[in-house]
C-alpha cells in the first residue's frame, strides 16, 4: 500500500475528532471520503499528510511511518491539493507548476530542463498549457483548481489529498476537475484520497468510499455498499431515494426531506 492509517485517534486540545480510523486505499484508486461538516475531514487529511500529529495510531507512506520521513521525503511521495487555493503572490501559472518540483531540487540547484518538462507535461495533463503565462491572481476557480492541481502532479506523488476540489465550482469545472483527478489516478498510478461534500459526484468517480460520523467510520466499501437510504438517514440525517445513475449505472442520491433531530437513528 502506497498509504496507510492504522487506529488514528486525533485530538484537538480534550476533544476527540477522529476515534478508530484506519484505512489502506488499494494502488491507483480513488478513495472519497463523505460525511456532515464537523464529521472529521479534512482533519483525516491533515493527519494523513503530517501535518497534525495523532494522539495514538499511525500513518504509513510507503511502508514507513510517515513521522520517521523527512518533510522533503514526503514531498517527493505525497501531494496536497487543499481547500483553499489562493495565490496570494504574482506567480505566472507556469512559475506555480514549477514549484511542485521544488523536493526534487537541491537547495542551492536551480531546476533542470527536466523539471521543467515534467512541469509542462502535467500542464498539458490538466488542459493548462494555455494558461501558463497567465498570473495566477487573474484565473478563475476553475482554471485555478486545474492550475494547482497540476502542481501537485508536477511532484510526480503515489499519494495524492484533496479537500474539497470541487467546492465553489460551477458544473462543467466539477465535471472537468474530477475527471482530471480520475484520469491522473488510472493514467500514473496515484492512489488519491479526496474529501468531499457532493456525494452523487463521490459515487461517480470514486473507486471506494468512507463515511464519517461523528470522527468514525460508519461505513467503508464501494459506493453502492455506502450510500444507502439507512446510512444516509443515519449520518446526514435526511430521507432519500437511491437509485442507479442515468448513464453510467452508478449510485445516485436524491434528497427527499430532512429529519426531526429526535428522528436520527443513533
């Protein structure tokens, strides 16, 4: 397995936000992890790429625990495309690509006309290549989640975390984004791990699903395994109809009503 969570406990001060959580996402797959805001997200993903540190349980990259890495030796494995993806710098698009290089160069190196053609390829990978020369500040969401998404190819990653890539996009720049993301997983072999709020999108694109309540796991599997009308009822609180997707047969979930808060189950 490329990464790895065993037993994750993760506290924020005397709070509990993640209890019992481990996962081992097969090579070359998509893994969605779903759940209410508050449920434990994007903390998941912080711990998985080190930036907060597990009160017990481990994470491992590449077969070894990811505190005993080097921040560099991570870069070189794992990627991060997060939330919010603001520039707050004058960076051309092509410059921002670049930089996705920068574990790969040595201190006092300047990148290699090799760097600069892995950076070019993974613009030309996200249909980018027309913006290169663009300031990043000037993009729309859209060309800018394409932009920093294929930064972080340009590390040539076998992990890659996302935190809501779609989140303020419009249709079309969902649709784009995601198949981006899936192609890049299928093409190059990148087990990737997104957390997400649009769970039909999720059972599109998603090879296996993790739902979370409350910082654990309610359930693990495919998508038609997880997203059922019980454990949508159970987590999100809201009655609905699941069916199979008009055209390509995947799960699909259409919300009906909400539910009383005495309603819930559990």
């Amino acid at each position: 397995m490329k990464i790895a969570a065993k037993d994750l406990e993760v506290c924020y001060g005397e709070n509990r936000i993640l209890k019992g959580i481990s996962l081992a996402p097969g090579e070359g797959s998509l893994l969605g992890v779903i759940g209410p805001n508050g449920s434990g997200k994007t903390t998941l993903l912080k711990t998985l790429s080190n930036i907060l540190k597990p009160r017990s349980g481990v994470v491992y990259l590449n077969g070894s625990e990811i505190g005993s890495l080097t921040s560099r030796e991570t870069a070189r494995n794992l990627a991060v495309v997060p939330q919010d993806t603001g520039v707050g710098f004058d960076f051309t698009a092509y410059e921002l690509v670049l930089m996705g290089r920068t574990p790969h160069i040595g201190r006092f190196e300047k990148e290699s006309r090799t760097d600069r053609n892995i950076a070019a390829d993974a613009m030309r990978l996200t249909h980018t290549e027309d913006l290169k020369d663009r300031l990043v500040t000037t993009l729309s969401g859209g060309e800018r989640q394409k932009v920093v998404i294929a930064k972080a190819l340009s590390q040539e990653p076998n992990v890659l975390l996302l935190d809501e890539p779609t989140a303020n996009l419009d249709i079309k720049n969902q649709l784009e984004v995601m198949g981006l993301i899936k192609n890049a997983v299928i093409g190059r072999g990148i087990t990737a791990i997104m957390a997400i709020h649009d769970i039909n999108l999720a059972a599109r694109y998603c090879d296996e699903m993790m739902l979370l309540r409350l910082g654990e796991i309610y359930a693990s599997g495919p998508p038609k395994a997880v997203l059922t009308k019980e454990n949508i009822k159970a987590v999100f609180g809201v009655e609905s109809l699941v069916t199979d997707g008009p055209e390509d047969g995947s799960v699909y979930v259409i919300p009906l009503s909400t539910l009383e808060k005495e309603e819930q189950t559990g």
